[in-house]
C-alpha cells in the first residue's frame, strides 16, 4: 500500500499516511473541456463499482464561499488572492481529499495545484516562494493535462457564452477589451501549463478530438493506472 508523498514538507501529521485510494487530476484551462470529462469518469469508475470523490477549487467549506465573494467584488491584490486560493486548497486537501483516500475511494481532482501555479506565474508570483508556499501539496498518482491551442479555445469559450472577467485575465490590463485580453492572457496560462508538463510528470492529452475519442485515451490511461503500470 502507498504511503503518503508531498512536493515539499507536507501537512502536518500526514507523514507517512497509508493511502489505498486513486488521486487523479484533471489539468486544463477554462473552456477545455474538464468538467465534462471529470463527470464522465466519475460515472465510469462508479460503474465499476468503485468508491468515487470529485473535487475542485473554491469549494472549501472553510473559505470558498468568501473565495468566490472576493472574485466578485475584485477588491483583493494578487498576493491576498494567492493566499486565499492556498488556504482552500489545503483546507479541502485535509478534510476532504486524504480522508478520502485513506477510505479507498478514488479521487477526481477538477483542477489542482498545476492550475494555481500557473495562474500565480503569469500573475508574477516568485516561483520558489510558490512552491515553498505549497509544499504541502499531496502528490497525485496520476495528472492528466487536457492541452489546446488558443485559436481551438476561443471558439469553444464563444460557444459556451460570454467571456469571463477571470478567464480573460482582466486584473493584468493586459488589453482594453475581454476578446484580446482572453487571447493573451490564455496563451500565457497555455505557456505555463506546457512548461511543467516535464517537471511534473504530467501526462498530456490532446483535447481537440471530440469528446468520446478524448475520454476513450483517459479510460486507457487510468485503466493502466489500477493495474500498476505508468498512464
């Protein structure tokens, strides 16, 4: 049985942990696809008769409720947004994902910490005060990054609705429109993603196919997983 491994110091107590459960994450940006995908895994794996938990940011009980309230308001710098979205993440990390795996349930993850990294980068944050910042991040056994390029993006966002004040990065004054902003700030998040596909592990999924060809190379994928092979 596993043991419990974070990138850096780890939670408190959590040293050593016995995890019988799966931590799988679903990597993307906004508009690719991930919440789609993470439903229909979740329903695939539960008929297999497994135990299955979804999670994803600003759903803390804790703090998400005032998380997405700062979102709305837009009072908060980016140093005190960073802060806010690390103390949901180790909140749900304590009380709702290890638990969770302790019980030998499997984990979908709509996001993790690959997503705030990203997001912290492009924003400036200091990439080794980041990664001390969340040291505490428990090591998945598997992330799965759902890749796109801007110009595939954009018409999905487009057809899915209006764009998003977040989503376009308004908070960076990159463009005085959400159309360019969208464009520049996206292809900055996409920049990052890419880069911490090598230090991460993570394994790269090429979204643009429909959904069931995409969603047909995540079953292989973690179908090896439960069988101890690498996705």
């Amino acid at each position: 049985m596993k043991k419990a491994r974070f990138y850096g110091q780890g939670l408190p107590g959590m040293e050593g942990l016995e995890l019988p459960g799966k931590l799988i994450v679903i990597e993307g940006t906004d508009g690719v696809g991930r919440s789609t995908h993470v439903n229909l895994l979740h329903d695939w794996l539960e008929s297999k008769g497994k135990g299955v938990l979804v999670t994803g940011l600003t759903r803390s009980p804790l703090v998400g409720e005032g998380l997405k309230a700062a979102k709305e308001t837009k009072y908060l710098g980016h140093l005190t947004m960073t802060l806010f979205y690390a103390t949901d993440f180790a909140d749900r990390l304590e009380h709702e994902i290890i638990p969770a795996l302790r019980a030998g349930f499997v984990v979908i993850a709509d996001r993790y910490l690959f997503t705030l990294l990203a997001r912290d980068k492009v924003r400036g944050a200091d990439s080794q005060w980041l990664r001390d910042l969340y040291g505490f991040t428990l090591i998945p056994d598997a992330v799965f990054y759902l890749s796109i390029d801007v110009d595939t993006l954009i018409p999905r966002v487009l057809r899915a609705g209006k764009l998003n004040y977040w989503e376009a990065g308004m908070d960076l004054g990159l463009a005085d429109n959400l159309f360019d902003s969208f464009r520049e700030y996206q292809s900055r998040l996409l920049g990052e993603f890419d880069a911490m596909t090598k230090e991460f592990a993570i394994t790269v999924i090429d979204s643009k196919g429909s959904i069931n060809s995409v969603q047909t190379k995540l079953r292989k994928k973690i179908e090896k997983l439960f069988k101890g092979t690498t996705p």
